[in-house]
C-alpha cells in the first residue's frame, strides 16, 4: 500500500522534483563546456594549488552532502513524529499539488528538500573542481567534475526512490516511537 495519499499528485510533485535536478545537471555540463571552451588553447600552468585547494574543497562537499541530508531527514522525521511539522516548515518549501494529509505526504516533501540540498552540495563539488580547471587547466580535476555528475545523475528521483525512502522513514518513525 501507497504511504502517499494520492499517487498522481505525488507523481506530479516528483515530476517537479525530477526538473530541479536535471536543471542541476545541466548547469553543471554547461558550465564544464564553457570551462573547457575558455581553456582549449591555454596551457596547463605549472601551480597545482587552486586546482588541490579547489578539488579538496569539492570533496569536501559529497560528505556535507550527506550530513545534510541525513540531519534534515532526521530533524524533520522527529518533527512529524510529535506532529509539530507544519506545511510552513523548511522541508516544505516546495510547492506542492496537495496539503499534506499523511505521514508520507510531510514526508515526500522532507525527501524533496533533502534530495534537492544534496544536490546542491554535488554541484558545489563540479563547479569548484571547473573553477581549477578553468585557472590551471590541469585535466585531473575534471574527474571530480564528471564524479559529481554521476552522483547526480544516479541518484535522480524516481517514484520508485521516494516511496522507498518514505517507507524507510515511516519505519524509522515506528522504531523511534516505541524506543522513545
């Protein structure tokens, strides 16, 4: 059985969801086209610095990333639990086709806030790394780039994700509830 209280409105919340992260994807291979356009006939300098500096703060960003994600859910799944969420929480903040009437509504919009931050974090990671391309040119640090597209890309939202992570969350909640 469906945690959401309607399947079409869900679909069409994810569809939203899905748009937001491809945007994401797109910015990030455009500005990796222009960073390689502005540095086609330059040549590589011989500092690394900015490109090590850049690249670790990139790196930086996959595991904020997943702090993040994990404290909103968690934050979030506490506020649900007490019923103290309101459709004016920070996990709301996308606009939504429907009130939220079940757990799993508050809790698809808690998957949409944490998947869009995530993202944010990944193309924070890509857009650091073009940054040294773009004033070093070394190669190498394309590679954070193109890794930062892949988590983004294999992580792209599917109905299929957010019930799973939902009822994940619904579990979680039980869990706590009897542990509290």
């Amino acid at each position: 059985m469906s945690p959401f209280s309607s399947e079409e409105s869900t679909r069409i919340e994810i569809r939203g969801q899905k748009i937001l992260i491809a945007a994401l994807a797109i910015g990030q291979l455009f500005f990796a086209a222009i960073a390689l356009v502005v540095q086609w006939n330059r040549e590589e300098t011989k500092s690394f610095t900015t490109s090590y500096v850049l690249a670790a703060l990139g790196a930086m960003m996959f595991p904020a990333a997943w702090i993040y994600g994990n404290t909103i859910a968690k934050k979030q799944r506490e506020r649900i639990a007490t019923g103290t969420w309101t459709e004016n929480s920070p996990a709301a903040i996308a606009t939504s086709t429907s009130p939220a009437t079940t757990d799993g509504d508050r809790l698809l919009r808690v998957w949409r806030a944490k998947s869009l931050g995530e993202g944010s974090f990944v193309q924070a990671a890509a857009f650091m790394a073009l940054i040294a391309y773009i004033t070093e040119g070394q190669l190498w640090v394309l590679a954070v780039a193109a890794f930062s597209l892949m988590i983004l890309l294999v992580r792209f939202p599917t109905y299929e994700r957010a019930e799973s992570w939902v009822l994940q969350q619904l579990d979680l909640m039980e869990i706590e509830k009897r542990h509290a």
